[in-house]
C-alpha cells in the first residue's frame, strides 16, 4: 500500500515553539523530526514500501516521486523551504493526480498529511472548500473521495484543546469523513516538544506501519515470516456482519493444488511472504532501530545458513513442470474473499480433502486428469440449448430448423422430433399455441410437396407430427396431463409413435 | 492490500434483491393479441413458387409477458446461481404458486415446466371473478416465508439473529385499468405487509417484511394508447415503494424487462468486438448459410457492474468506447478480443472474476462465443485507451461449465523488485530436498468431496488434509545432508507406509522385508549415502555409519509408533533387528563423564514413567540444551567428527537420538539406548510395557511444537 507524505510548508509552519530551554524549534522542526522518525523506521522495518513526499502551500509540489529510497526522503525534508498560506484542496487534488499516474485506481493508499491544524483563510481555505462542497460542477468536484481506497493519517503538531479553539478540528474531522471515514487523526500530547512529537509518530507507526509477522506452517514444518503489505481486516457485508474478519498470524497450509485448477482466481490482495528470522526481534517502535543495525549482519548471516521452510517450499514450487524456473520469482500469498467458498470452481474450502483417501487417485497415476473444477449442478442458459423467441430472428431460426429436417426424413427423424419437441416445449410453457397450430400447418405442406420419390414413412411422420401439435394446441387439461411423458428426451424420433400410440390413442 | 472501502461496495446479503417474486396476469384478457406479428415462415428462393407462406403468428400479451420474464430469470440464474432467489405467482381467480424459495426450485427448467402446466389464459373465464390482486397478495405473504439462506444465517449468528433482514421486489406484470386501479393495488400491498407482519411476529419460519420494493409493469397491446401512466419509484410507505411502468407488448417490454433486471442487481453491459469469425471458430452451427464468410463480430454481455469499478472511478468510461443505446437507458462498454495464443497456464494478477450472461443467448455470434471458452480456451480483453496505448484490462474464461469474466490488474505492482529469497533466511544452504519435496507435494494434493460423500459426524475433509500434512511431516528433515535414510532408497517402502494413518496387515510386513533388508545390507557391508559435509577427514567408519542410520530410522518410526498397534510393531521390528546395542561401545567411549550423567539418566528416566506433563517436557527441553552444549565442548577434540544428523524434531519422552558418533552421546540417548537393549532382551513385556502407557500419544503431542526445532536451531546458531 503505497505512502503519500503530505507536508504543509506554508509560513504558519514556522511558527516558534515555546521552549524552556536553550534552541528554539519551529512546528516544522517537530514535523520534520517526526517524519525522520517514521522514515527510519520504514526503512529497517517496512522497507518494501514505496514512498512520495509532496509539500503544499497555496500550490504543491512533488519533492520526491514514488520510491523506496528513504535517504533520499530524508534528505529532501532537510531541505523543506517555507511557503505562503496554505491550500488544502489543490494539495488533494495533487494527490489524486500523483497517485493515478502512479499505481491507477484501484491501488489502495495510505496518506499522511503533516499540518499545524492553520487550515488557511478565506477562498482557498479548508473551511471554504467545505462549505462550498454543494456548489460545484462536475469539473471542479472536491477531490474526496479519491478514487482509489484511502487511509488517511492527518498529523497535527498541534495540541488537539489548540484545534477545537477553532473550527480546525471539525474540518479535519470532515475531511477524514469525505475520505472514506478509514484513518485517524492524531495530535500532540502534551508540550510541543521533540518528545511528544515523537509519541505521536510512535503511536501512527504501531497503527499503520508495524510489519506484520506471521508462522507459516506446514504440518511439523514451520516458518517465521513478514507478510508484506500487512493483510487489512476485511467487511464483507457490513449489515451480516459487521466485524472485520483479519488474517491470522497463524498461516496453517492444508494441501496443494495444481495451478491450472485454481486458474487466474480473483484475490482481494497480494502479499510477499518473506521468511525472517525469530531472534531478530527489532523493536517495532522504531526507536532501538539503530542499537540493531550493528549486530544486524551478523545475525543476517548466520540465518541464511540455517535451512528455512519458505525457501524449501519456494524452491519446490518453482521447480514443478509447469513453472516458468527462469523467471525472478518469490514466495507470494493470495486472498481470496473470506467466506466458505470464494472460488466456485474449487467447491467448498472446508470439503478439500486428502487425495489418499479417494478410492483412486483423482489426479490419475500420470497426473493426466484432476478432479477440478467442480461442476455446478445446475448448467448455464449459454451451456444448454435454450429457447429464447424474443427477437423474432430467434423462433424463425427455430421454425427453419424443424422444416430442413422434415425435408430429409426419414434420414433425419431423430433430429426432426428433437428440434420439435423442444419447440413444443417452449410454446407449450409460453402459452404460445398459435404457433404450435402454425407449424402443424407447415407440417402439413410439407406433406403435400413430398416428391413422388419420397419414402413412405416421411409422409407417415409428417402428418403424425402436425396432428400432435394440433393436439397439443388444443390442449385440455386431460391431454396437458399427457405432456409430462412427451417432454422425456427419450421420446424422439421412432420411439415417439409407440408411445403416442399408447397414450393418445 | 486493503480494499475494504471496494469490498463495501458490494450489495448486501439481505437486501431487496435477494427475494424477487414474479406476479403475472392470467386473466382473459392477457389472451388478447400483442398485435406484433412474427413472420416464421420464410421462403427460400427455391421452393418460392407456387407455395403459399403461412400467415405470421402473433403472441398473445400472456405469451410476451411469460417469455419476458422467463428472460429475465434466465440473466438473473446465469450470474446469480445462488442466493438471489426468484417465486414465480400468476394470478386469475385464485393465485399459482409455481415455484418455492428452495434453491431446487430455482431455475428456468422448473419454471417453464409449471408453466407449460398452467398453460394460456382462457379467453372464456368469467372476468369478474379474476383478479391480480389475488397474486399480489400471496406475493406479500410469500415475502415473510423464510428463505433457506436467511435461516442459515439467522441460526449461525444467534444471538445477532435480528442482523438478517427481510426485504424483498414485487414484479407485477398485469395490464391494469387506470391509474386509480394501481393506486388501489398499491394500497391493497401496503394493508396486506401490515397484516402479514403482524401474523410474522409470532411465527419462526416467516419475517416481518422491512423493505417491499413494487414495480408494477403495465402491458398493453401494439398500437392501443395506455390508460395507464409511467410514475418513477416513490415511497407509499416506510415499507413499500412503488414505480409504474407502462410499455407496448413483444420487444419493447423484452427490452424493458433487460434493463430491469440490470437495475435491480447492479448489472452492466460489455460488448466484445472484432471477435474473428474464422471457419475453424464456427463450430456451433453448420447449417448456417453464411458460415464460411469470414467477419468480425460483436457480443454484448452482461454481469455485476463492479467489473467496471475501475472504469468508473478514473473516468475512463468515455475513453473505454461507451455507447448509449437507442433508448438513452442503458450503456455498455466495449472491449476488445485478443486472439489467444496458445493455452499457457499462467496465473493472472486479478482482481475479481464475474459470472456472465449473454444478451442474446442464442444467436450465432453469442454461441460461437460461449462455445469456444467453454471448451476451455481463455481470451485476453483490450481497452481502447486515447491514446492507442494497448492495455489488457480483462479476460474471459471457463470454469466449470461457467464463463467468468476476470478483471486484471493492468496497473504498476507495489509489489516490484523483491528481495531476493536467496538473501534471506536459509537463502544460503543449497542442498534442500527440492526434489522429495516435490513429491511431497503431489502427495499432499487435494480433492473435492463431496458434500453427499462426507459423513458429517466426522472430520471436514480439510481437517483430514491437515491432520495427513501433520503426520507426513512429524520427522521431515530439510536438507540432504541432515538425513541418510531419505537418501536411501532401501529406505522408501517402509518411509511410504509409516505415514500412513492405518496400516494394513500387508504394510507391517513391507515394513518389516525393509528392515531386514538393511540388516542384510549391514552384513554385506554395503555403503551407505552418509554425507561427509562438514566432517574432517573420510567421514564416519562403516559401522558408525549403520548406527546413524538406524538411529534416524528408529526417530522416524518412533513418532508414528504410538498411533495404532501395527505403526508400534514396526517400531519393535526395527528395535530387535537394529545393529547390536551401542551399550557396550559407549561405555567403552566415554568413560570420563559417564557417572556424572549416569546420575542424570536415572533421574530423568523415573520422570519418565509418570505421566508427562507439559512442565515436564519443558524441563526435558532445557536438560537438551544443556547438553547440547556439553556435546558441542566435547566435539571440539580433534577425533570426534562433526554430527552428522542433526537433531530431529522428535516428541517423545525418551527420544533424542543417539546420532552423535565417538563423540558425546547424549544423556536421553544413553538411556534410550539402556532402555531399549533391555527392553528387546525381554521383547514381550516390551510391547505389555509400552501399551499400558496411556498416554504416549498425547506426550508426542506435546512435543510436536517448535519445542524440538527451537532447541536444535539454537544449537546450531551458537556455534
């Protein structure tokens, strides 16, 4: 989930801070400090993430494209200069644009908005753009919603009693609800000083960037593992049930599956599994990052020479026939949508067993068949032959179907009494018995134009066939009871006159 | 990555699409004539003369209105098989009920069978005794009966039953007198859910209906002005809505019908194009007269409008080639085909999978189209972009017998440029068992059961699945050259069957020819696949390279020896035949510690007789560590080689193998090993002994945790 660091660079930033002591810091001191802290702790703990930093004032400006290069951020923030007012709405807007060229809009976001909680006066302020937010064109909508899913983190370096003296805290409030209601807004505890700015990036860190760790299990066999992005708790029906459902720490493997079966399945996201080891337990804050840093490689080393299960599965899995073993590859988690069955196709994830236990091998001894996917049991109107005379290109063809056979019987007599009684069948549940009287008269025709050369037997189904539908259009309720036996698929073709001959005659 | 806010998006479990009762009019006067006439009749040019065409057909307001709704089932059962359920009333002097809420019921097959049986209106039934509101009322109390998935749910939440709501779409199809005849109906609806309602507060398998949603379709003849207006939806109460839909019979309520049912379930249209019309393609229909003219084509398909969500929210709909029908109502979205190249499994990034339903079902370019990707082939959809720029943004495909439309993410990864796996943990050993992993794998594959199959007093099927990963990995080492019998060939029939769950009476004796086989090779003196990695020097002597073997068969076969009596036989199998008791030897070895830890062995062994608890084995576990670092100061002398197998993850009590050569042998092992030369002296009170053990199975359970790796990872890390 990619980072947008949105920092507020208008003159208000510089505002002093009261001090006891010796130095005097500006707000944009703490910030700048805060946002060091976090881009530290990205880079031992969350290093996969990639990271923009954007400053705004009246106008915005892309300091640092998307990148996991977090020297390079910090190197831009000590370079940060100081700017006019400031200009929410524009900085969204820039945002947006940013965001979509990069990653489209689909990609889920977080955003971290660093600002004083001075939220501009007059055209151009927060206050402004939200009051106006009923008035506008669809060209110059409020940027939020941003089209992709947002979490967004509004930083005050700003006590929270400084921003309800204003109406800042309202419009900061309004604004995480525009974004979708998913993030937070935090302020300072306390004095505004190095120490409570820290406590507040502290305390986004643990939110939102503390790596997710995980136990990859195998039966006996086990892994400790980061799973990167962390997995997000999922609602999948707010009314049901309302409480997210969360990824497990606990990753349990229940069996495998051919890659062909699970077949480009829909996954609600993608997760690297990347295998860590346990000693290097690094403090998540942040904060001991550095102690680590000089024992790291040492550590490093010798868990690379200890046999790990990611890498043995990995390596498995990419040495399987249909793999492409050339490619760059890694070990990779999907999910799919909570629930019992998130792909029809493989049936219910509770009702995968073992394959010893099936009477024989489903797979086949030469892996030449599997028992995927699992059929519906109901087939599909495009899977059937269904009868559908809304245009009426649709029953013509049906008609033309019935004649072309009626003029190669008796050759064609399975094919002629299949294509009518699947006529009959659709006129019989549409109601539709002009038609049914319609083609008897067809039929009939057919009859008279027979070739002398024609077998006898074609002028026998003929007008047999005209004289049942001409029954059938004329249906009473006795001889509706009799449709049930003329519907069997068995009845086609020279098997329909014995029949016939023992119900209707 | 988080798409909680898109998951919201989707359409509630419960919301009024999931009940959608059909009441249509069959009352004489819905016999009368649509006056759209169907020409079915067409000549060829050959058979022209001289015959006269039959007159064109015409369908009656009954037949439209049947074939109408039919359709909409049919779009509505292609994408929705499950859970969005439809209850088919017609309605003349009493109400039909035709089908029932239960999934069984639900499909168009039924539908029309009930039809057929209903069959037309009789044009000569007394008018006044027929009414819709007859069916408009058992749609109401059809509404408050409780739908096999809302009683599911309602019994699995409990205590949050009231979570599941009932609400519910009316679809009437009549051809009504006025305007003041639907307000009378709508009224009619209004009283009867507040009637129904209150007989539902007192029953357990009917709802209180909280949301109706009425759409009235009034049907009249060709050519004939209506009596009756349009109204768009509106509230008649906190309970029902109603909208009036006045439409022509035949093509214009089909259409109507179309947008309906796209409406009432967040429908939308793509249409793919340039579909090539090969003749190798036209395999659905040779008796067409143009079938070997080669064009493209184009078909339009319907599924859940979330398919274009991406669409949607850049604002790329207008770039995405969307067009606006004829009536201004409905649009689709074009996308383009790609000739498959071949049939390469690949696994597409997607990012969600729709079920589809054509248009028009059965015409040619439609069938051509589902035919071919239901006999497996998948095509690629392009978006036409502004700017020429060739972007695959979907992709269609079968599973099943159903034809998915897959959604691909066809923007940047976040995920780019990973680290690569040979870098982290375990990134520097080379020699995993790749290979038998592999094979482990195919072994682990999984299977549908079916639902009919599972007894369902038993385990699920995946529990069954996890509990055989369980048990094929209890002893899995994962590299080479921590193992000699996985090496080993010999070794496979016995390593196959002990993993088993049961063995039958056959596998114990296989198991048996394996170990006597090894004995045989001992004899001969036969080499072993001892890996030398690490160890100064050739490597362990020939003996003490039998004796590691069998020490790694005897931990394999010892975590399985407590499952059934067969499992422990082969384990006693292997104790009587294993090479000589290392008893002597090892007196011989370490004459220098061994009262020290004699002293030990005597107290961890009356541990053991008592029944262990998880305290114990943690105590056990750090006796381990202990000794491990013993073992590892002993080592260190120039005439001991490095240990060969690494300590396995055993449960058990008494179990840690007697691995380490002239080196140490550790405490558990000594004992171990007194145990065992005195057990297989006196080899039937052995078998006694250890079956009145109770609770040997749970002890290897204990230890089955990381327990065992964590003490066996640790010593190799401080090394």
């Amino acid at each position: 989930m990619p980072t947008v660091v949105l920092m507020d660079v208008s003159l208000s930033m510089t505002r002093p801070v009261a001090q006891d002591g010796s130095e005097e810091f500006q707000r944009k001191n703490l910030a700048v400090h805060g946002l060091n802290m976090l881009f530290e702790h990205m880079a031992s703990n969350y290093r996969m993430e990639f990271t923009t930093l954007m400053a705004f004032s009246s106008l915005w400006e892309l300091l640092v494209p998307f990148t996991r290069d977090y020297n390079a951020l910090q190197e831009a923030l000590s370079n940060l200069e100081d700017y006019d007012k400031t200009c929410v709405e524009s900085a969204l807007q820039g945002v947006s644009n940013v965001v979509q060229q990069e990653w489209g809009s689909a990609c889920p976001c977080q955003m971290v908005m660093v600002t004083d909680g001075s939220l501009g006066i007059g055209k151009g302020s927060l206050r402004h753009s939200l009051q106006t937010l009923k008035q506008r064109g669809d060209d110059k909508k409020f940027p939020l919603p941003f089209p992709f899913p947002t979490k967004l983190f509004i930083m005050c370096v700003a006590n929270a009693e400084e921003l309800q003296m204003t109406d800042a805290m309202d419009n900061l409030e309004e604004l995480l609800r525009l974004s979708g209601g998913d993030g937070q807004i935090f302020t300072m505890e306390g004095a505004l000083c190095m120490k409570s700015v820290q406590a507040m990036f502290g305390r986004l860190i643990d939110h939102a960037y503390s790596p997710f760790h995980a136990v990859l299990h195998c039966g006996n066999l086990s892994s400790d593992v980061q799973v990167f992005p962390r997995p997000e708790p999922v609602v999948m029906d707010e009314e049901v049930e309302p409480m997210p459902r969360a990824v497990s720490t606990d990753l349990e493997i229940v069996g495998f599956i051919e890659i062909g079966d699970i077949s480009s399945p829909p996954v609600i996201s993608r997760h690297l599994v990347l295998p860590i080891a346990v000693n290097k337990e690094v403090d998540e804050v942040g904060a001991g990052a550095t102690d680590e840093l000089e024992e790291e490689p040492s550590a490093s080393q010798m868990a690379g020479k200890s046999p790990n299960f990611c890498v043995l599965l990995h390596g498995s899995l990419k040495k399987l026939p249909k793999s492409n073993s050339k490619k760059k590859s890694n070990l990779m988690m999907s999910l799919f949508d909570p629930g019992p069955e998130p792909l029809p196709w493989l049936g219910k994830i509770s009702h995968l067993g073992p394959i010893s236990e099936a009477a024989e091998n489903p797979y086949g001894e030469d892996d030449s068949k599997s028992p995927f996917p699992v059929q519906p049991s109901v087939k599909r109107s495009y899977a059937q032959n269904v009868t559908v005379w809304i245009k009426a290109s649709g029953l013509q063809t049906d008609v033309q179907k019935i004649l072309r056979n009626a003029r190669k019987l008796p050759d064609k007599t399975q094919t002629f009494y299949k294509e009518l009684n699947r006529l009959r069948k659709a006129a019989l549940a549409f109601g539709f018995w002009e038609l049914l009287k319609g083609v008897a008269d067809l039929l009939e025709r057919e009859c008279t134009l027979l070739p002398d050369s024609a077998h006898p037997d074609a002028a026998f189904q003929l007008s047999h066939a005209a004289q049942q539908l001409k029954l059938a259009s004329t249906a009473t309720s006795e001889i509706c009871n009799n449709r049930l036996k003329y519907r069997s698929p068995s009845l086609c073709g020279p098997r329909w006159r014995t029949v016939c001959a023992d119900c209707c005659f | 990555m988080d798409q909680c806010t898109v998951q919201m998006c989707k359409t509630k479990m419960f919301s009024v699409s999931h009940k959608t009762v059909f009441v249509v009019d069959h009352c004489p006067y819905m016999a009368e004539s649509s006056r759209q006439q169907v020409e079915c009749d067409v000549l060829t040019k050959s058979r022209a003369q001289g015959v006269i065409p039959l007159a064109p057909v015409s369908k009656s307001l009954w037949t439209c209105a049947v074939e109408c709704s039919m359709e909409y089932c049919r779009i509505l059962y292609d994408i929705y098989p499950r859970d969005k359920l439809v209850n088919y009333i017609v309605s003349d002097s009493e109400f039909h009920i035709l089908n029932s809420w239960r999934q069984e019921d639900q499909s168009t097959h039924e539908l029309m069978s009930a039809l057929a049986a209903v069959g037309p209106p009789n044009p000569r039934e007394d008018p006044e005794c027929c009414s819709i509101l007859h069916g408009l009322v058992a749609a109401v109390e059809s509404l408050c009966k409780i739908t096999e998935l809302q009683h599911e749910r309602r019994t699995s939440l409990m205590d949050t039953a009231e979570r599941v709501a009932n609400r519910g779409r009316i679809i009437c199809l009549t051809n009504a007198k006025s305007d003041t005849h639907v307000r009378m109906l709508e009224d009619c609806i209004q009283e009867t859910i507040l009637e129904q309602n209150k007989l539902a507060a007192g029953s357990d398998r009917l709802m209180a209906i909280q949301q109706c949603d009425l759409v009235l379709v009034h049907i009249h003849p060709q050519g004939e002005d209506t009596l009756v207006s349009d109204r768009p939806k509106k509230e008649i109460s906190p309970l029902l809505t109603s909208e009036v839909h006045s439409v022509r019979a035949g093509r214009h309520l089909a259409t109507k019908l179309n947008i309906l049912v796209q409406q009432h379930f967040d429908f939308a249209s793509t249409t793919i194009t340039n579909i090539p019309m090969k003749p190798t393609l036209n395999v659905c229909d040779q008796e067409e007269q143009h079938a070997n003219t080669s064009a493209n084509y184009d078909v339009e398909l319907l599924h859940h409008r979330d398919a274009h969500l991406e669409f949607f929210k850049s604002g790329d709909l207008h770039m995405a080639g969307t067009s606006t029908r004829e009536n201004g109502l409905k649009e689709t979205i074009t996308l383009k085909w790609c000739t498959p190249r071949t049939n390469s499994i690949e696994l597409h990034y997607c990012t969600g999978a729709y079920r589809i339903s054509p248009t028009d079902v059965n015409s040619r370019p439609s069938s051509c189209l589902t035919n071919f990707l239901l006999n497996g082939r998948s095509v690629l959809l392009e978006q036409p972009r502004k700017s020429g720029s060739k972007v695959i943004s979907h992709m269609l495909s079968s599973h099943g017998g159903e034809i998915f439309l897959h959604v691909l993410n066809s923007n940047r990864s976040t995920l780019e440029d990973p680290p690569s796996i040979s870098e982290g943990c375990g990134g520097r050993v080379t020699d995993y068992r790749i290979t038998d992993f592999g094979e482990f794998m195919r072994e682990n594959r999984l299977t549908p059961v079916s639902e009919s199959s599972h007894d369902p007093s038993g385990k699920l099927p995946v529990e069954r699945a996890k509990a055989q990963l369980e048990r094929h990995t209890r002893y899995w080492p994962m590299i080479i050259s921590q193992t000699t019998i996985f090496n080993m060939q010999a070794v496979v029939p016995l390593a196959n069957l002990i993993v088993k769950e049961t063995l039958s009476e056959e596998d114990v004796l296989t198991c048996q020819k394996t170990v006597y086989n090894l004995v045989d090779m001992e004899r001969k003196n036969d080499p072993l696949p001892i890996s030398t990695v690490g160890s100064r020097g050739k490597g362990p002597k020939r003996d003490e390279q039998y004796r590691i073997m069998w020490n790694e068969l005897e931990t394999l076969v010892k975590t399985h020896s407590g499952d059934t009596d067969r499992h422990q036989r082969v384990l006693d199998c292997i104790i009587a035949c294993r090479s000589k008791p290392p008893e002597e030897e090892e007196r011989k070895k370490r004459g220098r510690k061994r009262e020290d830890r004699e002293d030990r062995t005597e107290k961890n062994g009356s541990k053991d007789t008592d029944d262990k608890s998880w305290q114990d084995s943690e105590r056990l576990k750090g006796l381990l560590d202990k000794e491990d670092q013993e073992s590892e100061v002993i080592k260190d002398s120039p005439d001991s080689p490095e240990p060969l197998i690494k300590k396995p993850r055993l449960s058990t009590e008494e179990v840690q193998p007697p691995e380490r050569a002239k080196g140490p042998v550790s405490l558990l092992t000594m004992w171990t090993n007194r145990i065992t030369v005195a057990n297989s002296r006196k080899h039937q009170e052995f078998v006694g002994r250890v079956s009145s053990v109770n609770n040997k199975f749970e002890l290897y359970q204990q230890l089955k945790d990381e327990n065992g790796m964590d003490v066996h990872e640790n010593g190799k890390a401080s090394r």
